[in-house]
C-alpha cells in the first residue's frame, strides 16, 4: 500500500496533504469528519502572527518558514486569499518574538489570509498534485492505518478523542464580521483580561472581522449576543465608525490548544503504520502551517522507504 492517510482537513491537515502531494508520494488521501466551513480553520481570522501557541521558540521557527511561502502565495491573492498588509500590533500584549519582529518590519507587514478562498485553494492545490480530498470521519486512527503505509494525524481538538489526547483543550473564540466602513490596516491589541479579551480588525475581503474572545475551556459554538456585543464596544473605541456598521454575520470556533506544545512527532500505531502527529496549534494554526507542514512531511519519509 503506497498511500499516504491525512486525517484532518482543516489548515494543518490540507497544508500537510499539499506538502507530501508535491513532492511526489503516490496517492494521498485526505479524509476530513466536518466539510470545510464547519472547521476551525474556516472561522480564523487569517492573520499570520504567533499567538497562543506553545512553544514559542519552535512556534516562531515555523512562523517564519510559513511567513516566506505566504509572502510568495500574496503575489497571486485572487487565486489564493493571500495578501500582505500593513497593521498596528498594540504595545502591551504577548512578547513578540525579536525573530518575527524583525521579518515583519515596523510598521509591521504580513500575511492576512481570507480562509474562505485559502481553504478552497489548498483543497484545488491537492487535487492538482494528484490527492483526494474525502469526507470522512474516522472512528480511530487504526481504521486509517488498514489502508494507508503511513497516517498523519492532524484533527486539532479531533485529537483529544482519536489518540486520545486528554492534553489538548478548546479555547473559544468569537467573532463579529460586520460591513467594512473603510478599514485598511488591521490593528490588534491583545491586552487581556481575565476573560481572555482581545480588541482586533482585520479587513478582509468579505467584510471588516472584528475580535474577539479566548475562553480557555469554553466549547459552546453558539454565538453570544452579549459576547458580540461587547466586542463591537471594544473595536469602536479603536475606530469609532465599527458601532454604526452593519452586522454581516457571528462566528465561533475552538482553538485546539495544547498547553504542553504543539504535537509534531512520529510515532507508532497498534499494528505498527507509522504516524505522524500534527496536532494542538492553538491560536496559530495558520501562521505555523507550511513550516509544520514540511516538518510533518519529512517525518512520514518518502513513499517506499
Ligand atoms: C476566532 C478564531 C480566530 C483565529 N484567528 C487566527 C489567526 O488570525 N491566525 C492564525 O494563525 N490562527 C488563528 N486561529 C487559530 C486557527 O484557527 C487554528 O490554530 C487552526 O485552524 C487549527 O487548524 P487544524 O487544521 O489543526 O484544526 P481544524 O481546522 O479544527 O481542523 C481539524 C480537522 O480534523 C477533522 N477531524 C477531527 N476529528 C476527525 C476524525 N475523527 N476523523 C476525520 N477527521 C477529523 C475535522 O473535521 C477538521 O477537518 C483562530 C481561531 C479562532 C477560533
């Protein structure tokens, strides 16, 4: 059996599945449980900065390996979603990493990435190269390993039930997007108070993303109106023209963080198929996810060895 099993289609699995495509492994599958807007990934606000994710020296390695492939892929940003863009980081939240300070510049400059359109992207870029995306959960990662020579584990909070991982835990975030009343430049302060909140905007093609909440442990998806309400508040006194905007839709989705780091590693199933784990990227999934993706590629060794 020469096929290689991606379990996961979200940022990590798609960009992993694309990765292993490229260079040439015979067939590689994709089976994802959710379709692609139900992911995590698919809720993200796109901005390609490290935050929420341990461990920070490794996260920001990868960070900056993603940073070079994004800056490549915003020379096309209407076929994949990717644009570079100029933003303000507000002092006086998380470290920034001196590496990723200096690759982003000041004012800094990165990729902002429009999940509606990279989504679809890496699944045509896959397609392209010869893989197979299918939908298609799976009860465990045995069931994958009896059709593949190797897996790649990459569920995000999927994981805490199909390793099982008891480690990896939900954050929730949610979002307002609402009609962009003329914001370029996307702004985040992550000064935040016990409740994990944040003030961000981000100027995406489909309308202004305003955050946004990080409530470690919370797993309800359901929007909260009082949650939303409170985040429109907060953006407002930022650019005070977002509280008369037209509200075009409430997102949440679950960060699937790993306090003890994100799980890059092979290891072993029952029946001896090689897995490789890509799992627990926190709040930065996307901004990890080519150098992740490489990293996990290079642990599955070439199909035939
Ligand atoms: C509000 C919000 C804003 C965010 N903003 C940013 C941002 O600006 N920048 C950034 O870098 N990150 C951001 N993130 C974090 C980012 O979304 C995540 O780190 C990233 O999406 C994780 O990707 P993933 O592929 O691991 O997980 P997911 O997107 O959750 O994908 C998991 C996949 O595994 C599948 N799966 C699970 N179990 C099974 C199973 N048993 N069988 C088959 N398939 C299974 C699911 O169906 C899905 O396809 C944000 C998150 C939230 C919630």
């Amino acid at each position: 059996m020469e096929q290689t099993i991606v379990v996961g289609g979200g940022v990590i699995g798609l960009t992993t599945a694309v990765v292993l495509a490229e260079r040439g492994d015979t067939l590689v599958r994709v089976w994802s449980r959710d379709p692609e807007p139900e992911t995590t990934s698919a809720v993200a606000g796109g901005l390609a900065w490290p935050y929420r994710i341990e461990p920070l020296d490794r996260a920001t390695d990868w960070a900056v390996r993603s940073f070079r492939h994004f800056s490549w892929l915003a020379e096309q940003p209407a076929e994949t979603g990717v644009r570079l863009v100029r933003g303000e980081m507000a002092e006086g939240g998380d470290p920034v990493p001196e590496e990723w300070r200096a690759l982003v510049g000041s004012p800094p400059r990165t990729p902002l990435i429009d999940m509606r359109a990279y989504l679809p992207y890496l699944r045509a870029r896959l397609e392209k190269a010869g893989g197979v995306y299918e939908q298609r959960a799976a009860g465990s990662l045995t069931e994958a390993a009896a059709e593949a020579r190797a897996v790649v584990n990459c569920t995000g909070l999927g994981a805490r039930t199909l390793v099982p991982d008891p480690g990896v835990r939900a954050v929730r975030g949610q979002v307002v997007v609402v009609e962009n009343p003329g914001v370029e430049e996307w702004y985040v302060a992550t000064d935040e108070g016990a409740a994990g909140e944040s003030a961000y905007l981000l100027p995406q093609p489909y309308g202004l993303l305003l955050g946004g909440t990080a409530e470690d442990g919370a797993e309800d998806t359901a929007p909260d109106p009082a949650t939303a309400e409170a985040i429109i508040r907060r953006c407002a006194r930022i650019r005070p023209e977002v509280a008369e905007a037209a509200v075009l839709e409430h997102r949440v989705g679950l960060r699937p963080f790993r306090p003890e780091g994100v799980r890059l590693e092979a290891g072993t199933l029952p029946d001896g198929t090689p897995c490789v784990h890509n799992y627990g990227h926190g709040g930065a999934g996307i901004t990890v996810s080519w150098g992740c993706a490489v990293d996990a590629a290079a642990l599955v060794g070439p199909a035939g060895s």
